[in-house]
C-alpha cells in the first residue's frame, strides 16, 4: 500500500527533506541540516513542522457538544468556545483508542484533532466529518515561535497558549490554536490547502527553520508527552500513563467511565517512569528495565537528547519507583546503566 502523500509533499522534497513512512503517510523525516540540529532549534528560537498528517473530524451543528461530552473523557464544562482542550477517546473497557485534541471553534463548531491512523474511529465515534484532505496543519514551535510568526501577520503573536482563534488571512479562514507537542511554546495553523504553500515559505522567510519528525519525536520525549502506539495504546490506559487529569470524573459520563472507576479503585498496575542513561547510548522502545536484579518493566520510548546529550526513555513499571533509582536497562544482548528520573526531561526555555 503507498503511503499517502500531504499536500505540502513537492514542497518538502523541494526544502530537501528525507521522506518516511509515518502512520499510512509519506512525511519529512529531516531536512539538511539534520534531526538535532533542527531539536536545538526549537528549544532555543523556531522551527515549523507540517504535521498534515493529524486528522481534524469537524463537528459543527448543535448537539456536538453533548456528544463530545458523552464520548471523550475531559469535561467541557471546564473551557469554553475559543479554548482547546487535551482529551482521551476510550474503548469500553478503559483502554486508549487515541488522545486528541479538540479545538472549540464556536459555540456549536469544534475540529477534534486525532492521530493520523485513529481518524476513522474518531468519526465513527463523533457524528462528525473528516476535512482533513482539505487543510494543512502547520506547527510553528520554539520560545520564539510568537514573535517569528507575528512578522508575517501579527494577530499570530497574539494567539494564546490553548486558545483558539479564526480570522481571514490572504482572503480565505484559517484557524490557530496555541497548542502543540514540543514542549516548547508555539502555534499549530490549520489552513486551507490553497495557501499553505505560501504560508509555508512566509513563515520560512521570517526566520522559521523547517524541521522534520525526528526533531518532534526527540523534542516530545525530552518533555515526557506521551505518544499514541507508545506509552498509550489499546492495552494501556490513561491512568498508567499518570494522566487521570484528562479523566472528566464530574461529569455524568463518558465512553470507558466505569472501567477507569475500577481499575482507579483497585489500583494503578503499571506507572509511567523517566529512566535516564548514565551515558550517550540511546535507549530504545521495548528494552527490558531490571531494578535489583529484576525485571520491573519495559520501555516504550526511547532516544538520544540533544540537550542533555544522553540516553533517555519513558518506561511502563510494575511498581512505583522513586527518582533517582539504579536501573539497568537490556538493549541487544547490552546492559546499559540508567537511573530512574522525575519528569519531564527537560522543562520549556521560555
């Protein structure tokens, strides 16, 4: 099967990106000058990523946000229109189908932004439709993301962190919301295909590195954001991966509430751990975590960190285990020494 093409494909070949496989789409890996020069970017000034491959279910009309309510875990009630707000769909019986991030559009109108293999079971799910052939997703990220997007149209500085914002840009609507997934601060800009060429090379022309997945793959796990197939998956819930906030126990219901309410009264099996290397090796997805001699878990992402310049990983452990606990973690054949470590890795620079 060909991986799917995004919008902005000729253009990124044409920056001299490296095109991978992610998730059913062919994506920028990494531009020339690399994945951890474009990761140091980002912590210290701005890169843009194009992350078309998310999907966006529009749900507009009224009812949407009963139904929104009734089915994703976060509650609502705690935003309102022009808010965007992080939450989980769930199977019933508690295990995560994918975490999402809904932006509140208007008071009827909300784009729920799903992982890009998840999209038709959040439509499934969602009395939605998926437009996500019809715009490009562009993530504007670093401390200096504001004010480098704010030279090419000013109302961009001005958008706030988790706000949501639409407005006419070169004749058409675009929408801007002050999320992202860096841990930095930064815009995402979803705007229709038709200019997002030229938004593109604005934003490139204001001083905006274009950086590629890798970067935002390092630069998530430095911040401990967990990623969907990794540290969240169908066999995994919310509360190991220590995000019972997202969990909206006030209000009546939603799709898996019963079966969170359960394993929270019986008690978390596995806990999401930082464990960091004694040296430069990497740490890699599904290497065994033995503390005391025992196997106590398994990572489910790992990397080298460009800014702390060592192995660092995310780890489901059967146990609690305190900061600063003697690990060692199996990679090949290799026992590698690491620590346990509070999280995240690194904090934002701005």
């Amino acid at each position: 099967m060909t991986d799917r093409r995004p919008f902005l494909y000729d253009t990124h070949v044409e920056l001299g990106a490296k095109i991978v496989p992610f998730g059913g789409w062919a994506m920028p890996l990494q531009y020339q000058t690399g994945t951890v020069n474009e990761h140091l970017t980002c912590r210290r000034d701005a890169v843009v990523f194009d992350v078309s491959h998310l999907g966006t279910v529009r749900c507009d009309g009224s009812g949407m946000y009963d139904a929104i309510q009734a089915t994703l875990t976060n509650d609502l009630a705690k935003i309102e229109p022009g808010r965007a707000q992080y939450t989980h769909l769930l199977t019933p019986d508690g295990f995560v189908v994918d975490d999402i991030i809904v932006w509140w559009v208007g008071p009827d109108e909300f784009d729920v932004m799903p992982n890009a293999s998840n999209t038709a079971g959040v439509t499934e799910a969602l009395p939605g439709r998926d437009v996500t052939a019809e715009r490009c997703v562009l993530a504007v990220q670093g401390p200096r993301a504001r004010a480098r997007a704010g030279a090419v149209d000013e109302r961009f500085a001005s958008v706030g962190r988790f706000r949501v914002e639409r407005f006419d840009y070169r004749g058409v609507e675009i929408r801007v919301a002050g999320t992202g997934y860096t841990g930095e601060a930064g815009l995402e800009l979803s705007v229709p295909n038709e200019i997002a060429r030229d938004l593109l090379l604005d934003l490139i022309g204001a001083g905006v590195t274009p950086a590629g997945l890798g970067a935002r793959d390092t630069l998530r796990l430095e911040a401990a954001l967990p990623l969907y197939g990794h540290e969240l998956t169908r066999t995994s819930t919310t509360l190991e991966a220590g995000l019972g906030w997202v969990l909206g126990w006030d209000k009546p219901a939603f799709r898996g509430r019963e079966a969170v309410a359960a394993e929270r009264a019986r008690g978390v099996a596995r806990h999401l751990t930082g464990v960091i290397a004694d040296g430069r090796q990497p740490l890699r997805e599904g290497g065994e975590v033995r503390l005391d001699g025992e196997v106590a878990g398994v990572l489910t992402s790992g990397n080298y960190s460009p800014v702390l310049e060592r192995g660092i990983g995310l780890a489901m452990l059967n146990q609690v285990v305190e900061p600063g606990h003697s690990v060692t973690v199996e990679l090949r054949g290799r026992s590698v020494a690491a620590a346990t470590v509070a999280l995240p890795f690194v904090r934002k620079a701005s």
